[in-house]
C-alpha cells in the first residue's frame, strides 16, 4: 500500500514544507467517467500546525491531497506555538485550496460540499479553516460539513482500504488523544479507553525533549530506536485497574525523567538510542496489549490504527505480528495519512452527508470537542 503513495516536497521561502500527495494506483484508476450519484467533497484541515486541503470522491478516492507543514518553523520552540499556527493558517489557506483543485483538475462547479474539522484542536488554529469553510460554502451555496478531528484520523483506513467497514475496533494515538474505539458504524463510535493523563504522542514529544532530540518527538524517537536496545532499561508499564482499557503515561514519562537525573547526578552519559528503544518499547507494548485484548473480548475480528502515533514503525510492526497469529484483519494508514490531513476529513465527511448531516453557517471552532457527541447547536439542515 505505502509502496503506491508518492508526495511531492517544497520548502518555501519561510520554512513551510509544502506537500502533494498522490496514490499512483488509484490515479490509474481514476479514469472513470463521474457519475450523477457521485460525491466530491472539498475538506479543510487547519486545527494544529498542518494547512490542509483535499479532494475526496466517495469518502474513499482522494482526487488531491495538499499539507503544508508548519513543523520546521515551530521545532525552533521545541512544540507548537498557537499564534504562530493561526498565522500561518491564514496565508496558507487560499493557496492550498486552489492547490487542492488544481492537482485534481476540477472547479468549484465540481464540488458537492466543503468539509472542515471544527475540532478538538487549537482554537485559532481551528477558526482559520473553519471560517474558510463557511465563506466556500456561503458564496458557492454549497453544504457544509463539520467534522470530527478525530473521527478524521480513523476514516483515514478507508482511503486505502476500500473493503473496511465497520464494526471494527480502532486504536487512535495522536499527540492530543489516546482512545480505544468501538466503532460500530460509520460516525458512530463507542469510547472504551482512553488516555488518564498524557496522550501517547504527547509522551512520545516529552521523552524526546528530555532526552535532547528535540520536536517533533516522534518521528525522532521512532528513527533512534532503531539504533538501541529496547530491554536495555526496564521502564513501567502502567495498568488501570478498575478500568482495563484506558492508559496513563504520565509515569512512564516521569519514570524517563528520574531515570535520565538519575545519570546526569552520577556524571554519566545518557544513551538516547537505549533510552529512546525501551521507552517506546513500553508504549508499544501498553498499546498493543489493550487493543489485542479489546478486539478479542468485544469479539471482532478487525484491528485499524489511527493518529500520527499510528506512524511508529514498531507499533504497526508488533500489530502486524499480533493479528496475524490471532487471526485478526490489521488495518492502518500509510503514514501520511496517519499524521494530520484533510483527505481523512473528506472521507469522515462523506458518510456524514450521507446521512444528511449538514452544518448550520453559525459553526463556530470547539476546542474540547468530545468523539461521538456532535454539537448539534451548529447543525441546523441547510
Ligand atoms: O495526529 P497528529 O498528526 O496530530 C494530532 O492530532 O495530535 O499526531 C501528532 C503526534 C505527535 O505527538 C508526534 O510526535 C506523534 O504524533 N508522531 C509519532 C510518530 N510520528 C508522529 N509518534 C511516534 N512515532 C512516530 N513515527
Ligand atoms: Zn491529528
């Protein structure tokens, strides 16, 4: 599957990376004459450092695909800065859209919706699509869709994986959320776990901080792992008792940080590839052993990841390993349909319009945005 996806790469004058990516197979395929019944929907995706927009047919055929990455202009910071983002946003917007429809050779005349995530996310950051949203809609009277940020990462296995449907059980682990889903049909969704404290990838950020790898963290811990040994330290592996599902991994990260004074106090070197192998090893593992155990116990036979922790090579490598020998389907993104991106809000979105779910132009940014609960305030039926 990764083998198909190609993106195109340019750094711009002020550090944004801007990419397009493509599927090369579904190109070849996508000679078909459009049909009447078809759906073309435009989504925007802007709720954290990524201007992104795409063109989605059916919710699973991606027409374009347009990120610019704000990533190199925030590592300066070591995280993301929220105005920067917001800035950022709204110089990039316009120009990734007519981006979006170039590379799939439409017009808006060939648009049936325009899709954008109206959170969780950072509030500046999600006011920039959304409003660009509302304006599309308004001028072209076309349907607005809002949509979950979080519902994106896991209709991202749709893309790729035409023969998915639900009920399936999905793993998200992004840098703001580590949930265990149920997902029971397209937008509806049962929360069986998820994080007590910090998100996987926010664990994932912290370690490589300490450790002096710098932002963003896990890419970098994932690629020096590579290089360590994963039983070199032994580090906690936290349990919930009353609540099997969910997870914590605040200890763990504390459990990194004594670890790391512990050495310094002592005048030794850390080893960041050691360091970086068995604290991964941990998170793969509590990830791993709770989504095995929740598909089995809730009785599916299908596993997908989502979020850009569903990118860690060794936790799609201990995935694959595990389902194969329990006979479990394993579904995940290629990895840059795993981090943030619009086609996955393009295709969350088209099972909301199906529905008939429309968004009222009153939608307004929702930070705090819970899975599974829309604001239906937002949603009058235009
Ligand atoms: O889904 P995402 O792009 O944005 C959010 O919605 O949060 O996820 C970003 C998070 C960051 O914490 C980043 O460090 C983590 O995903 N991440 C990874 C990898 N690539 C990105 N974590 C572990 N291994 C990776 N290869
Ligand atoms: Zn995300």
């Amino acid at each position: 599957m990764e083998e198909n996806i190609r993106i195109n790469k340019t750094t711009e004058d002020d550090g944004v990376i801007f990419m397009s990516v493509k599927d090369e197979k579904e190109n070849d395929n996508n000679t078909d004459v459009v049909k009447s019944t078809d759906v073309t929907i435009l989504a925007i995706e802007s709720s954290c450092d990524e201007t992104a927009v795409a063109i989605v047919r059916n919710g699973r055929t991606v027409l374009s695909n347009i990120i610019s990455s704000q990533i190199a202009l925030h590592t300066v910071y070591g995280g993301v800065v929220p105005e920067i983002a917001s800035r950022k946003h709204i110089e990039k917007i316009d120009y990734c859209v007519k981006a979006a429809l170039e590379e799939a050779a439409l017009t808006f005349a060939d648009i049936d919706a325009i899709a954008v995530t109206y959170g969780p996310g950072l509030v500046g950051a999600l006011l920039v699509g959304v409003s660009e949203a509302k304006a599309l809609s308004f001028a072209l009277d076309k349907p607005l869709i809002g949509v979950h940020h979080i519902e994106g990462h896991i209709c991202a296995n749709y893309i790729e994986n035409k023969d998915l449907e639900p009920p399936f059980v999905c793993l998200v682990a992004s840098g703001g959320h580590s949930h265990l889903v149920v997902v029971k049909d397209y937008g509806e969704y049962d929360i069986i776990g998820q994080t007590r404290d910090d998100a996987a990838g926010e664990a994932f950020d912290k370690v490589a901080r300490a450790i002096g790898l710098g932002y963003p963290g896990g890419p970098k811990i994932d690629k020096a792992a590579r290089e360590g040994n994963p039983d070199a330290i032994e580090f906690p592996k936290t349990k919930i008792e009353d609540a099997e599902y969910d997870f914590s991994f605040s200890g763990l990260k504390s459990a990194v940080l004594n670890y790391i004074n512990g050495l310094e106090m002592k005048g030794e070197q850390v080893n960041q590839a050691d360091v970086a192998a068995s604290f991964q090893k941990s998170v793969v593992d509590v990830l791993a052993e709770h989504a095995l155990k929740a598909v089995k116990e809730y009785g599916y036979d299908k596993l997908a990841i989502a979020g850009g922790v569903a990118s860690n090579t060794a936790l799609r490598e201990r995935l694959e390993k595990d389902c194969a020998n329990n006979g479990i389907s394993f579904y995940r993104p290629s990895p840059v349909l795993c981090t943030d991106n619009a086609a996955m809000i393009g295709a969350a979105a088209f099972y909301e319009y199906k529905k008939g779910v429309r968004s009222g132009l009153d939608l307004n940014a929702v930070p705090n945005l819970p899975l599974g609960e829309r604001e239906r305030r937002f949603h009058a039926n235009k």
